[in-house]
C-alpha cells in the first residue's frame, strides 16, 4: 500500500472531490494525508476566509490527517474583496490570489515532503506549487480537475466567459482573448520564475487551459456532460463525479417533511458566495404560497437574516443541507452553478437553474443549456413572475426530464472516486505516467482498469 499526499488550495469547492478520493484510499488501504493553507487556531470573522480556515477541520472531520502551511498574507488581504467581483473580473481576480506566494508553498511543500516521504502526491490543479515541489523532488504527482471547463474544444467559448456553447463560440468569444491572454501570460511568468529559482525548465504557455501532470490527471466529470475538448493529454482521464464517500450527515435532517405530491425545487448558492439573502427572498416570494410548489433551501450565510422572516408553509429553511442525499428526493435544483452542485445534480437526474455568481458557474449553466438539462438567468436581473415561468416550463416540458434522466443513466456507469483510487494507487506502485490506451475511451470505469496491468 501507498502513501499519498493530497494537496488543496483555501477553497473548499475544490475540496470535495479530494477529499472523497481521498477518504476511497483510505478505504482501500492506502495511507492519505491533507497539506492545506491555513492559520492554526484563527477564526476570522469575514464570510469567506471564515470557510477558508474550515477546510482543515472538515478534512480532520473526516477523518484523515491534516498539515497546515501559513498562506502568504496578501492572499489573504485579497481574498476578502472577491465577493465584490463578477462575471469575468472574479476570473481573473481568483487566477491573481492563487499566483501569490508561489515560491513560499513550494518551500512548504517540499519540507513537508523530505519529512514525510510520500510515495505520491495528488493535487487540485490550480495549486500549482504542488506540482512545482513534485518535479523538485521527483514524486509521481496527479492534478484533480473538477470539470472539463477549462479545456479547449471547437464549440468552447474562452473559460469563465459564460458564453453560449456552440457553433459561434469562438466569434462571441473574441473580445475577452486579450483578457484571457493577460492573465495567463501573467500566471506563467510567476510560475516560470519560481521553476527557475529551483532549476526546473519554463512550462508551456498554455498550462491553465490544458492537463499539465505528466503523470496522471483525473477530470471528475465525463463525456457524457461535456462539450468536446480537443487538447487532452493521453494521461487524462475522466472518472465520473466524486461525491460517494463525503460523510453526509443525513440522520437529523427532516425527510419526513418532504412532500409526496408536490413538485419539490431545492435551491442552494453553495458553500462562498450564498450570503445573498435577497435572492433567496426573490425565490421565496416567485414560488412562496405556491400550492404546486415546495420549496428547500440551504441558506448557508443568508441564514441567519431569513431566519428572522415568516416563511410560507410550503418554504423548509435551512444553514445547511446533506445535499447528495437530497438530491435523490427533489425534482428540480436552482443553484449558482458551481462544479460539484452542477455535476451532483445531473448525477441525480434532475434539471436545473443555474444563476451564476462568477467564475466557472457561467461556463456551468452554458454547459447544462447546451446539454438540455435545464436553464441559465442572470442573478443580478431577474423578476419573480419570469422564475415562476421558468420553473413551470421545466416542470411542464418532458424533455428536460427525459434527457437528466438519460445523463444519470451514462453517469451511473462511472465510480469516479473508485476508479480515481486504482488509477492513483497504479501510478505510485509503477512510479511512471499512466497513458490511457488507445482503445480505451477518455470516460475511464472500473471495467477497464484490468486492461491497464497489461501495461
């Protein structure tokens, strides 16, 4: 059995997926470690480095072991004006945090290694000093993706765009290749020059759009849920979503008061940017007092205001919900779009709205349009009457239905945490790149994991 380090940025919509590979191999024999940015002992009291400092207590929750590395202080700084960046601009923004302090985790990084020896390292990509700190040390290191967003394709407008998938997406797309382009550039000057400092070569310029690990990288996600891409490497792999393992917590929640006749719509902003208490009374007041209707909210930061309102009879508020096991027992999700609810949800075979607050959650409600799945509206825009219209057309037209139920059909064929922990724990005991053989699809199951011994 191996010893894998996992490494993730402050962010816990990241989380999610390493942290169920992680606890799969801990299942399966393996000993797994967490090395997160953090403060010990520190509680802040601003919303979003209040979640930050929470990743390691959840991964201890889980658990598994944590290490803490202080995060450079103006990361943090930065950090606490993100909630005032939308649409492109919170892009951009987040791509400039997560380039500060480079130098400084690599360090980290490697102490933590020479003292620990791991025989690999698995890693969310946009933690890029982790694979900086595998090559230095030459430790097998597999980057984790969350999506295929980032990737090009024919039909794929630029990343966090939120553009439409299609045929027009590179003419649509055009005005925001110059921002693409400085950001990017700016990113792989800060990388190089750190790749540099420890005696590694310059890596391509491209790096953010396309799977960098020479090793493994593991897209959790799959075809059946993407646009095509055209730039992947032969060692990417995509498992499926991530989501079997993550404690729930389900025990003390309120299924009984679900209804059995009534169309049931779970709405959730996700775990950062949901102190949004007017949206959630916008959606109460659109589907409130609504006999057809009952409405589940997981209010996260918004809570503690909309707790202080009357809530209609067929409203259950909440801070927080077992959302996968939720999932099962709804009909249809309004969210903001973010990777792991987006691909929970069309695991589960339900349609969604999507109201995207920024980064990939744009990109996430062009992809579910483009699947068939369900509808994009603009958070900041949008009336009660047309989400009452929208949530009637989804609920009245079968073809939304018919094809969330096609999608969980194909995602029922993934194990994504499963297959991710063979082809992990197949990369530590071979200590070489994992090329996916040529008759194999890029949709990776369990079924052809035999096929890779042959190797």
């Amino acid at each position: 059995m191996s010893k894998i380090l996992f490494l993730n940025h402050a962010q816990i919509g990241h989380l999610n997926p390493l942290l169920t590979i992680a606890l799969q191999m801990q299942a399966d024999g393996h000993s797994t470690e967490f090395l997160i940015p953090g403060i010990e002992g520190v509680e802040p009291k601003i919303d979003i480095l209040k979640t930050a400092f929470l990743i390691p207590k959840i991964v201890k929750k889980a658990g598994l072991e944590v290490e803490i590395i202080p995060p450079p202080l103006l990361a943090g700084v930065l950090t606490v004006f993100l909630p005032f960046f939308y649409g492109y601009k919170e892009f951009m923004f987040v791509v400039e945090i997560s380039s500060i302090g480079l130098e400084k985790y690599t360090k980290s990084i490697i102490k933590h290694i020479e003292k620990n020896k791991p025989d690999m390292m698995v890693t969310d990509f946009a933690f890029y000093p982790a694979y900086i700190a595998s090559e230095v040390n030459n430790i097998p290191c597999a980057t984790v993706y969350h999506s295929g967003l980032p990737f090009k394709g024919k039909l794929v407008p630029p990343f966090a765009s939120g553009l439409p998938i299609g045929e027009n997406a590179y003419d649509l797309g055009k005005k925001f290749f110059p921002y693409q382009k400085f950001i990017l550039d700016r990113l792989n000057r800060r990388i190089n020059r750190v790749r540099k400092t420890f005696g590694l070569s310059e890596i391509a310029a491209e790096m953010f759009l396309s799977p960098y690990s020479k090793w493994l990288n593991l897209v959790t996600s799959a075809e059946a849920i993407e646009a095509p891409r055209y730039n992947l490497t032969e060692n990417t792999f995509f498992i499926g979503p991530c989501f079997e393992n993550r404690k729930q917590e389900s025990n003390d929640f309120p299924f009984d008061k679900l209804s059995k006749d009534k169309y049931k719509v779970y709405v959730s902003l996700g775990t950062v940017f949901n102190n949004k208490p007017w949206v959630f009374e916008k959606i109460i007041k659109a589907l409130g007092n609504k006999n057809d209707y009952q409405v589940i909210i997981s209010a996260g930061g918004a809570y503690s205001k909309l707790s202080t309102c009357t809530m209609p009879e067929n409203v259950l508020l909440f801070p927080r919900v077992p959302q996968v096991d939720l999932l099962a027992k709804i009909d249809l999700v309004i969210g903001h779009g973010g990777n792991n609810t987006t691909n929970e949800t069309l695991a589960a075979g339900k349609p969604l709205i999507i109201m995207p607050i920024g980064g990939e959650q744009g990109d996430n409600g062009s992809r579910v349009e483009y699947l068939g799945a369900g509808i994009k509206i603009d958070i900041h825009n949008f009336n009660e009457k047309d989400l009452e219209a929208k949530v009637n057309f989804i609920r009245t037209t079968k073809e939304f239905q018919k094809r969330t139920t096609e999608l969980k059909h194909q995602l029922e064929k993934t194990s994504g945490a499963k297959t991710a922990s063979k082809l992990i724990e197949w990369v530590a005991e071979k200590k070489q790149p994992l090329i996916r053989p040529k008759h194999l699809p890029l949709t990776f199951t369990l079924e052809y994991i035999k096929e890779l011994y042959k190797l």
